[in-house]
C-alpha cells in the first residue's frame, strides 16, 4: 500500500494504525465488517513476519530450544 508520492510506502504497522483508527470511527456495520478482515490480514502478516524475523535470529545466533522438557507433568529439578 502506497501512500501520496511524497511519502514513503505504508508498513504494516502503519495500516493496522491507519484500520484501527477507521474501524474506531465507524458506524457503518458493513464498512466494521470489510475493515474488521481487513485488520485482521493485516494482523497476521504482521505475526508472521515476526516468526521469520525470530528463526531468522535465532538461525544466525546458533541458539538452541532452551525450553525444559517435562517430564510426568513437571519440570525436572
């Protein structure tokens, strides 16, 4: 999404900003629905993002699962 020629092109966080304030402002129940699946595409591609930004770093850092393992429900101490 390109914003007037001036201006850089809108990030995702700039569009959630940007469906938010407009879903905020609504009245219109057809226009809440179209904004709503708007928001919430752009929701998810901001999460995914953020997955491959994290395997990415964690890729490159050479970090391993730290999380214990339980064992018969529970941590083993």
């Amino acid at each position: 999404m390109v914003g007037p020629s001036n201006q850089r092109p809108l990030t995702v966080d700039d569009q959630i900003q940007r469906l938010l304030k407009k879903l905020l402002a609504t009245e219109d129940t057809q226009e809440f629905d179209t904004l709503s699946r708007e928001l919430k595409a752009a929701l998810h591609e901001k999460i995914e993002k953020l997955r491959r930004d994290a395997r990415e770093l964690k890729s490159r850092t050479g970090e391993t699962d730290r999380r214990k393992r339980l064992r018969n429900g529970r941590n083993k101490p």
